[in-house]
C-alpha cells in the first residue's frame, strides 16, 4: 500500500522531500536523489525546482554542478519534516522491513534522539522490538533498511514479559522508553498503556505480598 | 575490502604469530566462553564474556593470516568484526549479525542500553561458530602454531 505521504504529495515529492528533509545536513546533487528515491533525474529536475521555488529546498551551485538541501529556515519545515518521519521516512521502511515477522513481533516501535527529531548526522535509529522473534532474525530483516535510511539501524529486541518486568524494577532504560517520544511500526500506545497498567497491577500486587 | 587494504590503511599491521600466543589466546577463549555460561551473572556480564571471545576469535585468525589490529586506531572492534569474512570465511548473513552484536556492546557499554536474553544467546551462538572455524582453519593451514612449543 502506498504510504500516507505518498497518497497527499505524490510519490516522487514525497520521497524528494523525505530524502531531504529528513537528512537537513546533506545537499545533495540531482543524480543522488534520483538514486535515493528511484526517479528519473529528467522529472526531478523539474520537481527538485519546483520545491525550491515553494521554499522548502535551497538550492546550491557547487562549481559546475547544482545541489539542493533542506530549507530548514521554512516556516513549515519543521511540521513537513515531522510529517515524513512518521510517514515517508523511517517508518515506512522499517515497518515494510519487519512485516515478515509481524506474527511473533508484538510492539515495535522507534524510541530515542530519532523518535524525538533530535537525530544528528550519524545517529543510530534505535528501535525497540517486543515479541518472541529472535535477535539475529530481527537483525537480518533489518539489515537492508540501513542502507536507504542512510543511517544505521540497531534493534533491542526482547519478550513483552522481559519489557514489563525491567519497567516493574524501575529500570533506567525501560523507564526513558516508557517516558519518551515513539514512532510505532507495529502495535500503538494503547497496547503500550496496557503494558504499563498490567505492570501497575503487578507492582501493586508485590506491595500486598 | 582484503587484509592488504586494511593495512595500507593503517587499520592492520604485519605481525609473524608464535605457536605460544596463539595457544596462550584459545585458552582465554575457552575461558571466555565458559565464563559466558556462568548462571548467577546478568546478561550484560554474559554477553561481554561472549564478545570477548568473539574478538579473540577474530583475534586470533587475524595473527594467523599474518596481520595484527593497530589498536591505538579508533574502531579496531570495527576492524576485526571486518576481517572475519577475509579470515574464516564467515557469510554475510552471520557478519551482518556480528556486526550487530558489536552495536549492541557499543549501546550498552556507552548509553546503557540492556542486553537481552537472546542477545545473549545469539552473541554465545556466534562465538562457538566462530571457534569452530578457527580451529578448522588453524589445523588446515596453520599446523604449526598447533604444535607443542618449547
């Protein structure tokens, strides 16, 4: 199915912006974007243009050739970008990428500085994975999406109950999750509330014992 | 990517491996792999023990091959997960994993990020695949660092 940001911008603006906005540090030249997203560098021209004209893009001369990168200075970049991540960008890719284990994947979803939309260059996409799938399955399904996110990709993986009970101890890192921004790839924060509700419960309960 | 580059680019240097060190490491990887089976330890305990041995493993065919890590370089862990498929010949299905697994070591030790069970287990899986091979490879074509030494 063609995602959300396909279906309002169109396939080729989409993955235009996505490539771009997302990675607002890169300028890239007309070649890279046609090879990142998988348009003719003929229509991108013209596209490429277009989203200059609109502000969303600035664009470079570097010697004889024309690069363009985010405008992050757009009013709007902010929202738009915000926007493809959840649509277009990172999402999009992983979920596709875990589709084949979605029978023993029960939560997933990105967690940290990618969640927040405070990545730098070289950011990791932290993603947590709860479930019964195992870790080197998990690793191999995502192994390909490094390469068209342009960042590296490392899954936690562990069991729904292993999750709940490091948020019953009070567990650093299963607190910060808990506490932060996600994007979600499989499941929703109404699962998520569940989790933690059943681990109030438990919790409580070990305050009676 | 061959161990000729590798050097060239200062990630490698030559080293001419003695039958002592190489019997001294496979026995700290027997350790370490047992280690890694100790129950009571955490899992980040037991994952480190398995990682350990992967990087000896690594270690130890890299010496075999002729080569040592420059490890005053940033990233010799990179370095050696690197020369696996050159050294033991390891597929890219399991290198994409152990590239994983050295992920995992980097987010734990610097942000605290936990180590799963099956992180656990894989990291311990990956280590044994890994002696298996060396110890194939050295008594194929590296008898003599096998033999007893005076």
């Amino acid at each position: 199915m063609p995602s959300l940001a396909d279906q309002l911008l169109g396939q080729t603006r989409s993955r235009v912006l996505g490539a771009l906005l997302l990675h607002p540090d890169s300028a890239l030249h007309v070649r890279e974007v046609a090879r990142l997203t998988g348009a003719s560098p003929g229509s991108l021209h013209r596209e490429l243009r277009a989203l200059a004209g609109m502000g969303l893009l600035v664009r470079q001369e570097v010697g004889r050739q024309v690069h363009y990168r985010a405008d992050t200075a757009s009013p709007v970049y902010a929202e738009l970008a915000g926007l493809l991540r959840k649509t277009a960008g990172v999402v999009d890719v992983l979920r596709e990428a875990l589709v084949p284990l979605a029978d023993r994947v029960g939560l997933a979803f990105v967690f940290g500085s990618v969640a927040a939309g405070t990545e730098r260059t070289g950011s990791d996409v932290d993603v947590l994975i709860l479930g019964s799938a195992g870790f080197a399955e998990v690793v191999r399904a995502l192994a390909p999406t490094q390469e068209a996110l342009r960042r590296e990709v490392n899954p936690t993986v562990m069991s729904i109950k292993a999750f709940a009970d490091k948020l019953v101890a009070g567990d650093g890192f299963a607190r910060s999750v808990a506490e932060g921004p996600r994007l979600w790839l499989l499941g929703g924060e109404d699962d998520f509330a569940e989790l933690a509700a059943h681990r109030e419960a438990q919790a409580a309960r070990g305050h009676r014992r | 990517m061959t161990l000729q580059n590798l050097l060239r680019i200062g990630k490698l240097k030559p080293h001419a491996a003695t039958a002592a060190e190489v019997q001294r490491l496979l026995v700290a990887i027997e350790r370490s792999l047992a280690d890694a089976q100790v129950a009571g330890l955490s899992s980040e305990a037991r994952f480190d023990l398995a990682y350990k041995a992967v990087m000896q493993c690594a270690l130890v065919a890299t010496l075999a091959a002729g080569y040592r890590p420059s490890t005053h370089e940033p990233g010799h862990h990179q370095t050696m997960i690197q020369t696996l498929p050159l050294t033991l010949g390891v597929a890219n299905d399991d290198w994409i994993v152990l590239d994983a697994l050295r992920k995992q070591r980097n987010a734990n030790d610097y942000t605290g990020q936990p180590i799963a069970a099956d992180a656990v287990a894989e990291c311990l899986r990956q280590a044994r695949a890994l002696r298996e091979a060396l110890l194939a490879r050295l008594a194929a074509e590296h008898a003599q660092l096998l033999r007893q030494h005076g």
